[in-house]
C-alpha cells in the first residue's frame, strides 16, 4: 500500500491524506533510533521532494525566457522567480505530500516515543485529523511553512492507522472484501452532498468530511487486504513515485511537442477527435514516462531514496 498524500481544499474531503497515512501508521516504525530514523526519512523523503520539484522551479525561468508558454501550464499561479522559489524551498509547494509526510513521520515518532497507550494516540490523532480539517477550510489564515500543517494531518491519520494495525491485519480477506464494498458505499454517501455543497458550511461539513475520510481509507485498506497479492498494483506502488514525481514535466513536454512544434489543433475539432489526442498524448506521455523511470532506478536511484542497484 504505496503512501501517498493529496490535496485537500475547502469544499474536498481530505481522502487523499487519509488513504496514505492510516497504511503510514500501519508500516511506521522507530527502528534504529532518532538519529538513525532522521536519516532514513530524510533520504527517503526530503531527497525526493527537493530533487524532484526542481522542475517546479525551472518553470519562472521558462517563462521568463519564453513569455508564451505561460498559457502553456495553465493557470494564475504566481510565477515569479522569487516567489516560485520561496513557494518550493520554503513553503513546501512542490511535490508537497513529500514534505508533509516528513513532518508527519517525525511528529509520528515523538508522539510514540512519549506513550504507546492506544487510546492516548487515537484520541491524539482524531483531535489532530478535526483541528487541521478546520484550519483548512478557512481562508485569509497565513501558511506556515515546510507544510507543517498538513503534517499535522499526517500523524493524526498516522495515528489511527498505528493503533488499528493489529487489528487490521486480523482481517479475514473475505471479511475485508465485503467491508470495503460497505465503507465505499457510506464513503459515498457522505462525500458527494459534502462536495457539491448540499452539506452546508460549519460542524456538519467538517463531520461529513471526517467521516468520509476515514471511511475512504479504510475502504482502500480493506480492498488491499481483499487482493492480497498482485503484481501489477505491487509494480505500480513500487515506482509511482518517479510517475508521480515526473508527470507534470512529460505532459507539458508532449503537449508543446503535439501541439505547438507539430502544429496539431484539435480545439476547435469535434468533442470525439479531442478526447482521441488527449488519450493519444497521455500513451505518448506513459511510455516517456516509463523510460524515464528506468533511467531513474539505474542512474538515479539516490534521488528516490534507493540503495545503489
């Protein structure tokens, strides 16, 4: 169960954190000590951050240089060079659930180094899952930076998934298989009137999207032990993060090439030609992207948090 973190905005249930981190609680550990601990997570996750939001940083530059392709990334964001530079090095703007999910695992390890009672870190976790839910649904509240708010989010599902994990793994398959189709079910329920408004502002809507969260995690974790063993998901946890990491750069690039090098317009074409390029450049952005993930393993295997092959 690869551990990857979403964004979460005001009117969209945090599922996205909560898919990673009860898995994150499931697989965290203090082996080795802090020092040793420190190091791991460091290489494991901070590498990666800053190497690959690199690109993130290459894009004021590339429209400075060349004021066009703005209309290219689509979107307002401020790309200045200071600004995007502060945004990525400091804020944690990047490959963002990367930083968070340090912060998280370091706040992890304090809170089990000062008591491993289970009820102490479930109550724990689910004051942190509220209190972070709530602070991201209001506006005008400054940022703090190294996404230290959304590592609190981090260790509060962490948590949950920490104290359950016995549990959890107790879990006949079949079992599962049948409580997964259940939580899917309620998880849809909740998040759809949540997301599309009908549930309105204040302590219904932070209910809805806590519940919907959790129950969209454990949802997935069910399924997960429902599967058992498969090789294509085992192949896709095992390198999403360098498609993850690496896909908004190839999708640029064969958008400029399709589209702006070859010359190929399919704006104003029939609904039925579009949807053909789109699919078209998302094979064409597949298969770079998978040479490139085996450029990475073989030749950069330290930016991934990898022993030398």
């Amino acid at each position: 169960m690869a551990a990857r973190i979403g964004r979460a905005h005001r009117r969209d249930i945090p599922v996205p954190h909560a898919l990673v981190l009860p898995t994150g609680g499931l697989t965290f550990s203090r082996r080795g000590g802090f020092k040793a601990f420190l190091a791991r997570k460091a290489k494991t996750l901070l590498v990666p951050y800053y190497v690959f939001s690199l690109y993130f940083l290459a894009k004021p530059f590339a429209i400075l240089l060349i004021p066009s392709m703005r209309a290219t990334f689509q979107t307002s964001h401020d790309y200045g060079i200071a600004h995007q530079f502060l945004d990525v090095l400091v804020m944690g703007n990047g490959l963002w659930f990367l930083m968070a999910f340090f912060v998280g695992e370091c706040l992890m390890y304090g809170l089990t180094s000062l008591t491993d009672d289970g009820r102490v870190l479930a109550a724990i976790g689910m004051a942190f899952v509220i209190l972070s839910t709530f602070v991201s649904s209001q506006t005008g509240w400054p940022a703090l930076p190294f996404q230290i708010a959304a590592g609190v989010k981090a260790t509060g599902y962490m948590c949950v998934g920490y104290v359950l994990k016995e549990w959890l793994k107790a879990i006949p398959r079949g079992r599962a298989g049948v409580s997964s189709a259940c939580a899917a079910v309620v998880f849809l329920t909740l998040a759809v009137p949540a997301v599309v408004g009908i549930v309105p502002d204040g302590p219904a809507l932070l209910a809805a999207s806590v519940a919907a969260a959790f129950l969209g995690a454990f949802a997935v974790i069910w399924l997960c032990i429902a599967v058992g063993s498969c090789q294509m998901l085992a192949y896709i946890g095992r390198y999403s993060l360098v498609y993850y990491a690496l896909n908004a750069l190839t999708l640029n690039l064969v958008k400029i090439g399709l589209f702006r090098v070859i010359g190929i317009d399919v704006a104003s074409t029939p609904w039925f030609s579009q949807l053909l390029a789109g699919l078209a450049a998302t094979a064409l952005a597949l298969v770079i992207l998978t040479i490139a993930n085996l450029f990475v393993q073989r030749w950069m295997w330290w930016a991934i948090g990898k022993k030398r092959p």
